[in-house]
C-alpha cells in the first residue's frame, strides 16, 4: 500500500509539474501574440490617422494656394504684388483650425514670407522635412526640433506639429515652392498620435484601451504632449 500511495503520489505530482509547466509556457505565448498584435496595430492605426491628418492639411493649403497665389509669386517672391498676395494667404490660412503660423519657402529653401520679418530671405538648407517637400512629398514632422527656423515658435508654443506642403500649380509640373504650416496640437488625437502605446490595446481590450484614450484626451487639455517620433 505504501509503495502504491508513493506512486500515486509521485504521478500527481509530476501532472501538477506538467500542468505548471503548461500554464506558464501560456502565459508567456499570450503575453507574446498580444504585444505582437498591440505593435502592429499601433502601427497601421496610427499610419492611417497620420496620413489622414496631413492630407487634409495639404488638400486646404494647396486649395488655397492655388486661389491667392500665382508661379509669378514665387519667381519674384519680394515683389509689393507677391508679398500682398503671400499676406492674404497667411490670413486665409490661420483661420483653419489649429494652425497657428505659416512660413513659405522657394525652391532655393529661402523664407519668402513669415510673420516673423527677421526671418525672410534666410536659408535653411539642413531642413530635410523641406527637401522632401521640394521633391513633391507631404512632409509632417511630430517633434519640435532645436531648428533654426522654428527660434520662434519653440519660444511660444510648447508643442507643434510641422507640416510641409508642397506647391504645384496647373499645367506646372515643378514645385513652385513650399509651405510650412504649424499645428497646434490640442485635441485627443494628437495624443494617440504621440502615445500610441497606451491607446493600442482598446483594439484588444476594448475597455482598458478605452479609458486609456478618455484619460489620454482628457490630460492632452491639461498638459503639453511629449513628442517621440519623427515623421
């Protein structure tokens, strides 16, 4: 009998091990295929909300370009004529909301208009955002940089969005030239944009991920984003 309950004894044992063992290796799969999921989740729904952003963006600039601007403006950007239209432009611009300050560069990289007069006719060649816009892309840049163009804004604003639009008028195929918008980020989405991390999991737990994106939309009011990515 002794020998019996010893064996019965070690056989539970060795199931309770197994089933250990199991639970564990489970655990560890799960916790795996649910990060896995959380990142690339994270990934596509924030690629889409961010190319959304910038279309609508780029769609109301070039609109509005092509009304108060001509190519003209830009080959004799310090014209009265052009300076008059680059003005209208400017308060046609600040009334989308959000956008807080516009600079106009030509193809050369020089400011040919901004609020800020010191600024015209300087060049920023290091601007990478700028020189894909100039070669025809939509440029947005999350993270406010220690750029020289921005010496301003980093003073006033604790956070912006930069979003670079590049400018082709009809029967024109070259980049006229470039406009830089500044987004002020003061909406939830902005959040999600910046911390995708902490909204990611409401595609897999729709509660926990719900309160998350509340908590994060509601503190964004309250609080200057923290930006981590470059666009």
């Amino acid at each position: 009998m002794d020998t019996q309950d010893r064996s019965s004894r070690t056989r539970r044992q060795a199931g309770t091990a197994l089933t250990r063992q199991f639970a564990v290796l489970s655990f560890f799969v799960i916790g795996l295929i649910t990060v896995a999921l959380c990142l690339v989740i994270t990934y596509y729904l924030r690629k889409d909300l961010l190319e959304r952003e910038w279309r609508i963006t780029a769609d109301y600039i070039r609109t509005e370009a092509r009304h108060y601007l001509t190519p003209t403006d830009f080959a004799l950007p310090f014209s009265p004529s052009a300076q008059e239209h680059f003005q209208d432009f400017y308060k046609k611009t600040v009334r989308m909301p959000e956008i807080v300050r516009v600079k106009i560069y030509d193809p050369t990289a020089a400011v040919v208009w901004s609020d800020q007069p010191l600024l015209i006719g300087q060049r920023f060649l290091d601007n990478i955002h700028f020189l894909g816009a100039l070669a025809g892309h939509t440029m947005v840049n999350l993270e406010m940089e220690a750029k020289g163009e921005n010496i301003y804004e980093r003073a006033e604003f604790p956070e912006l969005v930069e979003v670079y639009v590049p400018i082709v008028f009809p029967e024109h195929t070259e980049v006229a030239g470039v406009v830089e918008t500044y987004k002020a980020p003061t909406t939830g989405r902005w959040w999600w944009l910046k911390q995708p991390w902490r909204a990611a999991p409401s595609s897999i737990f729709p509660s926990s991920g719900s309160s998350a994106v509340q908590r994060g939309a509601s503190a964004s009011s309250n609080r200057p984003l923290r930006s981590w990515v470059r666009s």
